[in-house]
C-alpha cells in the first residue's frame, strides 16, 4: 500500500518550497520596501507637514485633537470647530484632527506620535479618553499588523489581476486621518447587531507606567505651556459606562488623578446626555450626535481657555 507514495524527495521539495515563500513573505513584510513600511512613511511625514501648518500662523490658537474613528465620527468638522471658537472667543484657531482607526497607545508609539508632537507642540493637545487610557482585549488577537498590512495588500494586487474591487485599505488613515466618516454616519440607521455585542464588552484601565513615551511627552508639553487635555467621548446611557466595572471605574479615576497632579493633564467628562437616534451602534455618533457634540466641544473650550 506504501508503493503509491511520493518519493521523499518530493515531500522535502514541497516542503522547502513553502519554507521559501514564507521567507520571501517575511522578507517582504519587514523589509524596507514592504506595505507597512511604506504606509508608516507617508503616515510620519502627513503627520509633519500637518502640524508644522497648524503652527504656522502664530497668531491663531493651534489645536490638535487625537483619536480613533470615536473621534473621526464626533468631531466630524474641523473647519466648523475653527469658526465655533471664533464666534465664541472672537479668537482665530488651527484645528488638527488626528483620527486612525483603532488609534490607541501602541498605534501611537507606532507611528511616533508623541516623537513628532513634541517636535512641533501645539498650545492645545486633545486625546480622546478612550483610546489612550483604556485597553481593549479584542485587538490583541489581530494580526501584528505589518503581517495585516501584506496580506491586505496582496489580496488587493490580486483582486487588481482578477478584474475585481480592491478591498478597504484602512491604513489609508495612517495618512489621510483628517476626511469625512463613512456613508453610515449620515443615515439614521442604527447597528442593533453591533449594539448588542458591546453589551457585554470589557475593557481595562492603562496604567501611567505603561505609558513611558507618552509621559515624556506630556511633561515636555508641559514645560512648553501646551494644554493637554483627556476628552471624554459620548456614549449611549444603555452601555456600561467605559466598558468598566466599579473596581475599573475606581482604577480610571486614580489614574486621571495622577496626571492631574503629575502633569497637570485635565479630564473634560461629557456633561451632555443624547439618545440613541444620536449614535450608529451606542458609540460612533451619526450626523446628528456629532452636531450636537461639536457645539458642546466648542462651548466647553471656550469657557476653559
């Protein structure tokens, strides 16, 4: 019965060719001339032409705000936030929104946010609450993400050959993080699916010492006079506040505390109450929600300046 088998030369063939491609994959990945590597490159120079712009005109007030696609879809208009707080404070004002998809601590150590920041301070530094302190465990089991952004763009190359639609390149917003949300965002249709898994999602509470990088940063900042501030982000009153439990709840609050004191980070909780007709899922706000949250921003800023 064993007479039908491939000789063993065959097998260590096949098995030398997989080993190959892997490596080439590899190879490709991490090298200089990979996706991720040439995402990264845009993504690090849009980011400093951005705020070198923003700095340009010293005589206006330079804010950048920094967030995930919370923030993309709170603070939708930067344009509008400018003439908000001209109306307001009769000040003109450079608003720089940073909004990457799954932006959080780590995205930012990526792409050396806190580097380029410290570069190029603004006098106003917004970082939306939930990305930067909380962690979320689902994005731990994600791909490392230069693997991600190969296969992303080899599945694309070969759609391209097919004659088909390329898939969403969403590192895209490593370097166009200041356009408009998606076309959901102006309906009114509401996510129940999505609505009903964040029902039972949990996060955790960063600690400020697994924040280096950004702590040397915020202490800079603070010998620049740069105002940094902790922006909380809407969310539906049906939801867990956070996604934290009461000991987590506690946790947060020592920590919003230590920076405070430490670097003198203040925390702007959203005061505001809005329905669900507001939201896409309970946290992505839609047209509406983000209408609504502007104003208060601006309001919120005006009266803190």
């Amino acid at each position: 019965m064993y007479e039908d088998a491939p000789p063993l030369k065959v097998w260590a063939y096949s098995v030398s060719a997989i080993f190959s491609l892997l490596l080439l994959f590899v190879l490709f990945t991490y090298s200089g001339f990979g996706p991720y590597a040439k995402v990264l490159e845009r993504s690090n120079k849009s980011l400093e032409d951005a705020l070198i712009e923003i700095n340009k005109d010293t005589s206006a007030i330079s804010v950048v705000i920094v967030g995930s696609s919370l923030t993309e879809d709170a603070l939708v208009d930067p344009k509008a936030i400018e003439e908000g707080i001209f109306k307001q404070t009769n000040k003109k004002a450079n608003v720089l929104r940073v909004a990457i998809y799954f932006m959080n601590m780590d995205l930012a150590k990526r792409i050396d946010f806190f580097g380029y920041i410290r570069k190029y301070p603004p006098q106003y530094l917004f970082l939306e609450n939930f990305g930067m302190n909380l962690d979320d465990g689902n994005l731990s089991t994600l791909l490392p993400i230069p693997i991600d952004a190969s296969l992303l763009y080899l599945r694309n190359e070969l759609r391209k050959k097919l004659g088909m639609n390329s898939n969403e390149d969403y590192y895209t917003k490593w370097h166009t993080f200041d356009t408009k949300p998606f076309p959901e965002f102006y309906s009114d249709k509401f996510d129940s699916a999505t609505f009903r898994s964040l029902q039972t999602k949990k996060m955790t509470v960063r600690q400020a010492s697994q924040n280096a990088i950004a702590n040397e940063a915020y202490e800079a900042l603070q010998k620049k006079r740069t105002k940094i501030v902790f922006l909380d982000m809407p969310q539906s009153d049906k939801l867990q506040r956070n996604f934290l439990d009461k000991d987590a709840a506690a946790e947060f609050n020592k920590v919003l505390q230590h920076y405070r004191q430490q670097y003198s980070v203040e925390y702007w909780p959203y005061t505001g109450s809005m329905s669900d007709s507001c939201f896409i899922d309970g946290i992505h706000l839609n047209y509406k929600g983000a209408l609504k949250y502007q104003e208060w921003f601006v309001s919120e800023f005006a009266s803190k300046r």
